[in-house]
C-alpha cells in the first residue's frame, strides 16, 4: 500500500473481497496479480512459485454482449427455444450478462459447476446460468438436458469444449475465435462468430422444414385422391 508491503491481514481481505464483488455485480472480469522474488533457479515449480505471493492490485475487464444478442435470445425464447449460459466466470458476473441478455430472469437459478450433481430434474431445468464450469461440468449439462428428452446444441470455441460439442445433438464452433479443435470436433461452423447467425439459421431450418411438410402433404393428398378417382372408376 503506497509503495510499502504490508500483512494481509483477514480485514484487508475482506475489503478486497467485497470491492471483487462490486466489480463483479456491475459484469466485469476480476483478475488479481502478484509477485514473488525468486532466489534462485531452483525455485522454478509451480508449486512454489504461487504460495507466499505479493499482492499488487486487481485488473478488471469489462466484455458486453455484442449489439443485436438480446433480440435474438428474446427471438429464440418466443420460438421454443431455451438459452442457458455456460461460464467460467463468476456467479454474480454471469448473473449480470446474463441479465442484459435476457438469458437470466427473476426466479431463474444460477449454480456453480461443483452444485450441478446435487440438483434434482425440477431445480435443474430452473436454471438459466452455469457460472464457474470445468469440462466435466459441461457434459454433465449436456447429458442432463438430453434426459429431458430435449435437442441440445452446444456452442463453443475452445479446447476445453470438444467434448461437450462432441456429446450435444448439434455442436457449433465459433469460426474466428474457435481453436482447431473445437471447429473439428463440432457439427458446424460459424463465421462471424455471432449468436444472431445462429438464430437466422434456425429460422431459415425451420423454413425449409415447413416447406418439405407442405410439399410431402400435398402430394399425399393428390395420390390419396387419385386413388380415390382410380377405385371408384373400378367400380
């Protein structure tokens, strides 16, 4: 503090707990960072290296939703369709983007990775963010879901991702952003790494669905009809 080292005492802590907190309500991203002096070459492990840290200061990180994500969430929601936010980030963090997306509504719950487990069906589908997920978590949500009988696409652009991607009904990588092997490993790619393709492809799918019914419907009609005539001429 002012140049001067001093104890981290459990008070100090505290207050740099609360200020964490303060940054993580208004969505920002808080990373602390500290030093240690290094006597000699030995000492280069991890394990050694990250105890008995000097405490320097927070860095915190702001990265809003990208223009347009809220309509096409709203757009999805009045489709049918469920958005659910998966993260590393921290609860109070997710709760906020979540927010601004209108991913995360009153009476929603958010759960951390390790609580996934615990949650019973009715509690689970409840949820609407998934704040301070490993890999692990991921397929357990994705596996979840598809107990529920429901068609789940995953989307994702690191490593750390593969597998769920793999696992989920449709798994989409992000083309700019996305490493290797999570565009290998999903189903598809997008280019502009920008959720409103998503939402725009599903509404061209689901077009072309309706269409191919129609089509199959009336030919069904027309054969039935036919047959009808064809009989009754028989006759």
């Amino acid at each position: 503090i002012n140049g001067i080292e001093e104890t981290f005492t459990k008070k100090l802590k505290n207050l740099l707990i609360d200020k964490i907190q303060i940054r993580a309500n208004q969505g920002y991203r808080t990373l602390a960072v500290g030093y240690r002096k290094i006597e000699s070459k030995q000492e280069f492990k991890r394990e050694k290296i990250e105890n008995d840290l000097v405490f320097l200061g927070f860095v915190s990180i702001l990265d809003p939703p990208k223009p347009g994500v809220r309509a096409s969430v709203e757009e999805c929601e009045s489709a049918g369709i469920k958005i659910s936010m998966i993260t590393g980030d921290h609860p109070a963090t997710a709760k906020t983007i979540a927010a601004q997306m209108s991913i995360y509504k009153e009476g929603d719950l958010i759960v951390e990775g390790s609580e996934i487990s615990n949650l019973n069906n009715t509690d689970f589908n409840k949820v609407s963010v998934f704040a301070r997920v490993n890999p692990s978590d991921k397929e357990i949500i994705i596996k979840n879901y598809q107990l529920e009988n429901h068609i789940c696409a995953m989307t994702g652009d690191g490593i750390n991702d593969a597998l769920a991607l793999k696992l989920a009904n449709a798994g989409i990588a992000m083309g700019i952003m996305g490493t290797d092997v999570a565009k290998e490993t999903a189903d598809m790619v997008i280019s502009d790494d920008n959720f409103t393709s998503i939402v725009r492809g599903v509404k061209i799918g689901r077009g072309l669905f309706a269409r191919i019914r129609t089509i199959i419907f009336f030919f069904i009609c027309l054969n039935l009809m036919e047959s009808v005539i064809f009989f009754a001429c028989y006759i």
